[in-house]
C-alpha cells in the first residue's frame, strides 16, 4: 500500500540535503541532524536505514559519514520510496494478482490500478535532484534570497 511514514519523509529530506552536497561529500549524522533540525537519534536510524537499502554509502574513519550511492538525477522517488516502505500500490490489487480475495469479482479494480500506473509513472519520472532544487523566494534555504 503507498503510505509515507514519518522515517521516509525524514529520509527523503536527508537525501535531498545529500543531493544538494558535492559529489562524494560524506557528512556524519551529527552534520545531517544539526542542518535538517531533525532529532539526532531520527537521523542516525535514518542514515542507517537508507545506508542498509543502497541509498547512501558508509564510510569510515575520522572523515567518514555517508554520502549518496548514485547521482541524485538517476534515483526516482519511485526508487526511494519502493526502497523504504515496499511496492507502491493505493490499493491491495494494484500491488498485483492474488493481494485481494474479490479480485475477480470487484468492479472498480481496473479503475484502481489505472490510477496507481498514473501515480507511479508520476514518481519515476521525479528525481531526487529535482527533490533538492532550491524553492524560490524561500529565504535562508539553499541559496534562497530576498524578493527585490
């Protein structure tokens, strides 16, 4: 089912803050937790977790931390979020044949998994380097500045 948890939104901001970064930099989850405002503890788990699904590399030693596994213009949302929380589906029959006991019968299962192709042609055609693009006016947020 597609749900976005708490973890997963706070790890799609830590790799959009990643993807802002040079490549290769490593940042530490203390680095991550003070410029995200998110709780240590939240980012420490949360680095672990994207780490341990191939999102972001381990690495290290007195100037180790993590950085991103792959560039931030090849990884989708669709990637991210079927890496954290499982295959993207709105509802039971659109995660495939045999989630659901009235598949066969049910008169709106094709209308679903019209919608759920939408949604997820939608998120795979999203990067995460689109995710990490500066809002603009937002002030103070990379790169940010002033209305004239």
């Amino acid at each position: 089912m597609l749900r976005i948890t708490k973890l997963t939104d706070y790890g799609i901001v830590l790799l959009a803050h990643f993807a802002g970064e040079p490549e290769g930099t490593a940042r530490s989850a203390r680095e991550m937790s003070q410029v995200t405002g998110l709780p240590a503890p939240v980012v420490s788990k949360m680095l672990k977790t994207l780490a341990g699904v191939d999102l972001l590399h381990s690495h290290r030693g007195a100037k180790g931390g993590y950085s991103l596994a792959r560039e931030p213009g090849q990884l989708t949302v669709a990637e991210i979020l079927e890496r954290l929380e499982g295959p993207i589906a709105l509802m039971a029959c659109s995660a495939g044949p045999g989630h659901c006991e009235v598949e066969s019968s049910c008169q709106v299962r094709a209308p679903w998994q019209r919608i759920n192709r939408a949604i997820l042609g939608t998120l795979e055609r999203v990067t995460l380097a689109e995710l990490a693009e500066p809002a603009p006016g937002l002030l103070g947020i990379q790169g940010g500045s002033l209305p004239s």
